[in-house]
C-alpha cells in the first residue's frame, strides 16, 4: 500500500456538488492498493500513520502524532499512487489492485485507524471526487508498505 500524507488545516470531499466527508485539522490520506498488498500492509500503515509524530508541539517541533493533537483524518482512495509512467506519456495502472480488493483493505485500513482512537472520515470509493485542502505547512509525507519493518 502506498499513502500521501498531508497534514492539514482543514480537507473535504465533494461528489456531485455535494460534501461527503469534511475534517478540521489531521491528516488527509491519500491511499493506493497494489495487487500483491494484504491485511498486513494495512496494520503496517495502520500503526505507522496513528503514531507518525507529524504535529508540532509547544517548542514547534514535530513532536506530536494525531492522538496527542485529538486530530481527525480524512481517507480518499487513489489507485493512480500506482501509476507507471515510465514509457509513453499515458500512465499504465497494471500494478493497482483490483476495485473489489481495493476497497476491503482501504476499508481495513481506514476501521484500523479508527480502532486507535482516531476519527476517520471517508471519500467514496470509485467516485470522481473534488478534494479540497488548505495543507499545514506544508508537511506531505510519502508512505509504502513495503518500506516499513
């Protein structure tokens, strides 16, 4: 699984002009599934995101995870973190999972959070979407399963 986070101020979904989802400040999760992912690149990132020490303390250091800021996080599912533009100018998608094996460990994922004590919202999955942020910082982190031990 691959994961953009960005700390923000504030996120919200729109679908058909209308708001599906809408935090304060947290994080928005941008999620991407790969084909050979499981449940266990979803407690990986599950873990690693709540305690990702992202939010400035008293002294403006990154200090802080999501718990100690009572933060929220707003999740969106992105298959195009897999894109291959490696030839050609039109992005390939062969290594994104499968829409029926996205969505349950998108769903995982998003219920493990949520299990920590962290309030997650959600976009729609396999709906053309309007994200809106105002990022915090900015801070923008990169995060793969198959980087983390």
């Amino acid at each position: 699984m691959r994961i953009l986070v960005q700390r923000v101020k504030q996120a919200r979904v729109v679908v058909d002009k209308n708001e599906v989802a809408c935090i304060g400040p947290g994080m928005l999760l941008l999620v991407g599934v790969a084909k050979d992912d499981n449940e266990k690149d979803a407690v990986l990132l599950a873990k690693k995101i709540v305690f990702l020490r992202i939010f400035e303390d008293n002294e403006e250091k990154m200090n802080l995870n999501i718990l100690q800021v009572q933060g929220a996080i707003l999740s969106v599912p992105q298959f195009t973190l897999y894109a291959d533009t490696s030839r050609g100018h039109r992005p390939g998608f062969d290594q994104a999972a499968e829409p029926s094996k996205a969505i349950v460990l998108w769903n995982k994922l998003n219920q493990l959070i949520a299990d920590n004590g962290v309030c997650v919202s959600q976009g729609v999955f396999g709906a053309t979407m309007d994200v809106q942020l105002t990022n915090d910082g900015p801070v923008t982190l990169w995060l793969d399963s198959k980087n983390i031990c």
